[in-house]
C-alpha cells in the first residue's frame, strides 16, 4: 500500500510541476492544484493514520504510539485544503481580468513569436 501512495504523491507532484512550467496561465493554476494535492496527500499519509485509534490520549489505554494516531497532520491538511481552494479562485479571478485586459492567457501576457 505504500508503494501505490508513494506512486501516487510522486505523479501528482511531477504533473503538477509540469503543468507549472506551461506557458497558458489554466495551465499553471492546475498544476499548483495538483502540486498542491500531491503535498496534502505527503503530509497525510506522514501522519501515520490508523483507523480506530484515539487522536487524543484516553484513561485504560497505554501512551505509545501504537495506540494514538496523531491529528496535527489531519488538521494541517484540512487547513491546506482550505488555503489552496481560496488560492485557486483568487488565481482564477486574477486570469480572467489579465485575459480581459491583455487579450491573451499567456503567463507573460504576450502570444509567442512564430
């Protein structure tokens, strides 16, 4: 299971930076999306999720870690999803009003010389 995730956070990752170095601004904010969703799935699956452990220390169960999964990770991804939906329609009202004023969705705002 963990090759598959390992699989999974590393296409997403180099997708999304493909995506980055693409000259049409909808290209660049996808990519940021999946970048972005590629670091969320690293940090949660860092988390060492167990499902039907305690997230919070709980009287009659031992304090180790085999015992208690550890909510940081679950809270900062929900945080991160939160912050990357908000950057995405910023980023895509930003694109809208460069196309409206130069015409064009390039990043540098001009069409390449052919």
């Amino acid at each position: 299971m963990e090759e598959v995730i390992a699989v999974a956070i590393g296409v997403l990752a180099a997708s999304g930076v493909w995506l980055i170095l693409r000259p049409r601004t909808y290209q660049v904010i996808m990519g940021l999306c999946l970048l972005s969703y590629g670091v969320n799935l690293f940090i949660f699956s860092m988390g060492s999720l167990f499902i039907g452990k305690e997230p919070i220390i709980k009287d009659g169960v031992p304090q180790d870690l085999l015992n208690y999964t550890d909510p940081l990770p679950q809270a900062l991804v929900l945080t991160a999803i939160v912050i990357s939906f908000a950057m995405t329609a910023l980023f895509l009202v930003v694109m809208l009003a460069s196309r409206g004023i130069t015409g064009t969705d390039h990043v540098d705002g001009r069409e390449r010389d052919e």
